[in-house]
C-alpha cells in the first residue's frame, strides 16, 4: 500500500474473489462522495483505510491461481491524469522507472536531456537546498520585500509504503530541477 498526505495512491489485495470484490464495493460505495473518506472498518496495520478527496480510483483486477487480484490505483499514478501531483511506483529507490524522464518532461518543461534520466532519478532522491525568489521580511524595513527565499526539498519524496512497493510524488517547482540539473552536470 502506498499513501500520501492526501490519502490513498495504489493497494493491492490478493485473496478470495468474494471478499476481495466486498472491499472494491465498499471502497468505491464511500468514493462516490466529494468529501475525504475514511473507511473505518477497512484497517490496514491498525489505521483506517483513507480515500482521497474527489479522485476516481481505478481498479486493475485478474485471476491468480484459485485466488483474485485486485489493485487500486489513484489516477495521478496511472498516467490517466496529467495534474500535479505525480506519482512514481517503482520496487527500489535505486531503479529508475522507464516512464520517468517522459512524464518528468510532461510536468517540469525544462530542457532535459534523455541521457540524463538515471542522474536525475539518482540526484532527485535526496535533498538538495536552492534559492527560491519571493517575498522576504526585512526587518530594518519592518515590511516585506523581494527577495530569495533559502529551502531544502527534494524532486521526489517518498510515500509512506507497507511492503516491497516503493512511491514518489514528483515536486515539479522548475527552480528546483534547474538546482539538480546544475548539480549533476
């Protein structure tokens, strides 16, 4: 299962049909509503299962072995979406998904180049501390003025995962990718 602050990004159940297609139909019954919704009886590892606001989750379902699997993906993962945030779904931190560098052209319109994916994916991971131009408070002037705001983000931060699948969502900010590509060249 993977999660954001938001609520739910992708979980897979394997089980009997029967329940597994119960938990679909409770799930897709609490996400007709508008609002955030929290599936109290549905826990996973003790906390309730959270749907996020207004998103229509799509379900990959098929046969395995006497058992069925289904797997609930939020549209920003699936690549149906083209809206901020974006998600990435890859089973470590060191691979690079093969999808990567052309969504990450999709939402941050800089001029990469396709050889610099790995580097990008690699550098992305950790957190890198740039200057950001915006409104600063001067005290001298007692007001605010321009000025560069100093932070520390990264281009992909982790989800919060229970398993072996790991998630990012993608910070598309272009100062900050013009940060990582000064970086790795």
């Amino acid at each position: 299962m993977l999660r954001d602050y938001s609520g739910l990004v992708y979980l897979e159940l394997l089980g009997a049909r029967a329940s597994v297609k119960a938990v679909w139909a409770r799930m897709a019954t609490e996400n007709n509503s508008r609002q955030r919704a929290w599936i109290s009886d549905i826990k996973i590892d003790g906390e309730s299962l959270v749907l996020a606001t207004n998103t229509r989750y799509r379900k990959i379902e098929k046969a395995v072995g006497g058992l069925w699997n289904l797997a609930f993906v939020h549209p920003h993962l699936s690549g149906v979406n083209q809206e901020a945030p974006f998600y990435f779904l890859t089973s470590d931190e060191e691979t690079c998904p093969p999808d990567f560098f052309q969504r990450l052209q999709l939402f941050v319109p800089l001029p990469f180049k396709t050889e610099w994916a790995p580097k990008l994916w690699e550098r992305a991971m950790r957190p890198i501390d740039f200057a950001d131009p915006g409104k600063v408070w001067d005290p001298d002037a007692a007001r605010e003025v321009e000025g560069m705001i100093s932070r520390t983000l990264r281009g992909l931060s982790p989800l919060q995962s229970q398993g072996d699948i790991q998630g990012y969502i993608l910070n598309a900010q272009q100062n900050l990718w013009k940060a990582i590509i000064k970086e790795i060249l």
